[in-house]
C-alpha cells in the first residue's frame, strides 16, 4: 500500500527548514568560533574546502559502488548528527577537526539529493518552490537568532547539534514516501557526464563565479563606505527576494528549462557587473540583490528540475549536480576569490560567469543535434 502524501509536505518542509538552519549555522557562525579558537584564516579556508570536496567525491563513489538506498539515506542522517557531536569533542585540534569536518561533508552530501529527488517526483512544479522555501526561511531564521542571542562562541556547536537532530527526525520520516525505482551501482555505471559535457561546465563554472559573492561580499561593501548594518540588511534581503520567487515561480517553470536558466546565468552576469560598477551605490546594490531572486532560486530549481529530466538514474544525477555546482564550483570559487580579491573582482566573476551562459548556449546546440 502507498503511503498517504497528506503529511509529506509538512515533513519535506521541516526538512528543508533544519537542514538549511543547519547549514546556516555552520556557514556564517563556525568560521568565527574557528578564529576565536585560535584558528588562523588559512586554516579556516581549509577546514571550509572539506565539506565541498567531499560533496564532489561522493557521487563518483555512488557511480561504482554504492546505491542511493533508503538505508544509505537514514546513516546520513545519523552520521550527519555523529559529526556535529564530534565537532564539540575535536574543535580544539586543527587535524581531527579536519578530519571530522570530511566526515560531516560526507554524510551531508547525501541527504539533500535523496530528498530533492522524492520532491521533485511527488510534488507539482508549484508545491516544490512553496514547500522548498522554507529551507531559505530556516537558513534567514537562525541568522537573525543567533546573531543577536548567540553570546558564547561554543554554543554555535550545541545549535549545530540540535539542528543536525531535528534534521534526523524529519529527514527519517520522509524515507516510506521513496518509491522510484532502485537503481544498482552497475546501473549507475552507464551515468555519463561527458554526453552532456558543456551542462555541466556550466553549472560548475555559475558556481565559480559565485565565490566572491558568498565570501567577499561583506568585505567588499564595507570597503567601499557602505556599513556593516546595511550590508546585513543586504544579505537579508536577497534572501526575501529568493523566498518570493520560490513561492511564485510555478509558472516560470513551466517554459522551456534551458532557456530560463541561459537567461538565469546571463542576468547573474550582469548582477556581477552591478557589483563592479556602482559598489558604493546602496539603491543599486540593493537592485543587484533583488537579482538573487533568479540568479539563485529560479537558476537551482530550474537546474535541479532539468537534470531529473535529463537522466535516468535520477539521485545519482541530483548527488553529481550537487557535487559539481557546490562542491567542485563552490571550492574552486572560494580558492580563486581569495586569490583575486580586489577592485576587479566581480568584474573577474561578470566574465565567469558570461563563459557560463556561453558553455549553457554550446550544451543547446549540442543537445539538439544528439536528438
């Protein structure tokens, strides 16, 4: 018997709300404990290249040996929760630490995949971005909480804890509603990445170009005059836009996926050229923001929606999509920010990024011509 969907939204929903809380957490607060620890940067940027790097193995591990069962799915979760629980007894030495934090990107590189492919199955276009929104509420939500309760550096570990926790309850519950059909890992061997080679440089090369954004933004603003309060309230509301166009994107996406996310990937260009050019301008900085909206929200659902489309073995295809753009993209983009952080930098990351939207446009010419 099938199980009811009555109650799957609210779990997906809880879901999405502790994961992205959780990460939220482990993003914007843990660097700073790290520093307060007696962490140097360089060693934060390490630690912070683990979990990506991870991300980007994992579904080449799949590809051979492993399948994305539903058990696979729950010791994520609890590994999930085992690592947060390993980061209070290890966050005092810099090897261990190290090493709990690939552990902890291991485990969470496999649960978000397993979820976005049953949501994307069960759920209509419009119920995924309403019940995905309340990942971006939860990410805003433990922001703005901890930034004005959290006093004790220390205790960011006993939220990222509870959040890992709830994740497990909610992410547990979801696993009855799985019934695609299993794949084998001799199955998964047939995935193939180079059939559609110029997708995923793509995908890999918008990620890139979002490195300076995701780690030099606030330095970048403040630099050029503009507060450290409004450049929060800057932060936020890119998170609004991104949440408004979750909840009203349905029929956006009812167009042809390719164009929406070559359209996507050229205006996140142009949000980047915004940046370079009016940096001081607060009204046009507040404009480039409200771009977050598609270049984010619009761009990652149109994505994700394409590659279910695109293959087969749908959840090894969600895990690479995931590895290639946030993993692979997000560790090469946080690198190379570091590297070219300046005057130019998001001139550097407009001309990325337009290479991307170039490579998307190869991958359509392609893609018609094999069918």
């Amino acid at each position: 018997m099938k199980p009811s969907n009555t109650f799957f939204a609210p779990l997906l929903g809880g879901y999405y709300l502790f994961y992205f809380a959780l990460v939220g957490v482990y993003v914007i607060f843990m660097p700073k404990v790290l520093l307060s620890l007696g962490y140097t940067p360089v060693e934060v940027g390490i630690i912070y290249a683990a979990a990506p790097f991870m991300r980007f193995l994992l579904p080449f591990v799949f590809r051979h040996y492993l399948a994305l069962t539903s058990k696979v799915y729950g010791l994520s979760l609890l590994f999930t929760f085992v690592g947060t629980l390993l980061f209070l007894a290890t966050v005092q030495n810099f090897w261990i630490y190290l090493t709990a934090n690939l552990f902890f990107g291991a485990a969470m590189g496999i649960s978000l995949p397993y979820v976005e492919t049953i949501a994307l199955a069960l759920l209509s276009k419009n119920r995924y971005g309403r019940v995905r929104l309340w990942g971006s509420l939860g990410f805003m939500g433990i922001a703005l909480w901890l930034g004005k309760m959290l006093t004790a550096p220390l205790d960011a570990l006993y939220y990222l804890s509870a959040m890992a926790f709830a994740t497990l309850l909610f992410g547990i519950a979801l696993i009855k509603y799985d019934t695609l059909s299993r794949t084998s890992p001799q199955e998964d061997k047939h995935f193939s990445l180079s059939k559609y080679w110029a997708f995923w440089v793509s995908v890999f090369l918008m990620q890139v170009g979002f490195g300076g954004f995701y780690n030099f933004f606030t330095i970048y603003e403040t630099a050029h005059g503009v507060s450290l309060e409004m450049t929060s309230w800057m932060w936020s509301f890119g998170v609004i836009c991104e949440i408004v166009m979750l909840y009203f994107q349905a029929p956006l996406l009812q167009r042809n996926l390719l164009y929406i996310l070559q359209f996507a990937t050229l205006l996140t260009a142009l949000r980047w050229l915004m940046l370079y050019l009016f940096a001081d301008s607060v009204i046009l900085t507040f404009a480039s923001q409200s771009l977050h909206a598609v270049s984010f929200a619009l761009y990652h659902t149109a994505s994700i929606t394409y590659v279910f489309s695109l293959y087969t073995q749908k959840k090894l295809a969600q895990q690479f999509y995931l590895g290639i753009a946030f993993g692979l993209g997000g560790s090469v983009g946080a690198i190379l920010s570091g590297k070219l952080y300046g005057e130019h930098l998001f001139l550097i990351e407009a001309g990325i990024t337009l290479i991307a939207f170039l490579v998307l446009w190869l991958h359509e010419k392609r893609k018609m011509e094999l069918e």
